[in-house]
C-alpha cells in the first residue's frame, strides 16, 4: 500500500475513501457483479479524479488509475485479513 500512496498527489488521497465508499454501495445493489466492480469504479475516478487535480491530462489520469488501485487493494486486504482471522479461529478449534 506503501509503495502506491508514495505516487498519488495529496489531493488525489480523497479519491480512495470515497471509491471504497462507492464500491461498497454498488457490492450492496444486486444489479452488478462483482468481478465489474474495479472497472467501474475506475471509469468513476477516471471522470472524477481529474477534476479534482485541475483538469484533464495525463498526470491526472494516472493518478485515476493509481487511486483506483489503492481503493480496490484496501479493499481486498480487508477482506484477506478477515479470511486470516477466520482460519485462525479454525485452527484454535482443533
């Protein structure tokens, strides 16, 4: 996660919590599936990100893509390390 924030500006780091909070908005309809998620939550930030940088240019575009996968990895290190606590648990069962 260290290695991705080291390359997003300052005022793309908003963009994260709010793509998470999106993400889980769209995970809670029934109408998409899941393995679309990260693509539309890139389209999203695609359109948004650079407005919040100054405008559309290449820069800001890659720091588009760069929150998007920020976003998408705490995501799924959330979800991994609730899968670590569960086999844990498992194990301590034995």
């Amino acid at each position: 996660m260290e290695q991705i924030l080291k390359y997003v500006v300052g005022d793309g780091l908003i963009m994260i919590p709010t793509l998470f909070v999106i993400g889980m908005i769209i995970k809670g309809t029934a109408y998409v599936r899941n393995e679309l998620i990260p693509v539309i939550l890139l389209v999203v930030s695609i359109g948004l990100t650079p407005l919040i940088l100054g405008g559309y240019n290449a820069p800001n575009i890659v720091q588009a893509i760069l929150v998007t996968g920020a976003a998408v990895l705490v995501d799924q290190t959330i979800k991994q390390v609730g899968y670590l606590k569960v086999d844990e648990e498992d194990e301590l069962d034995v």
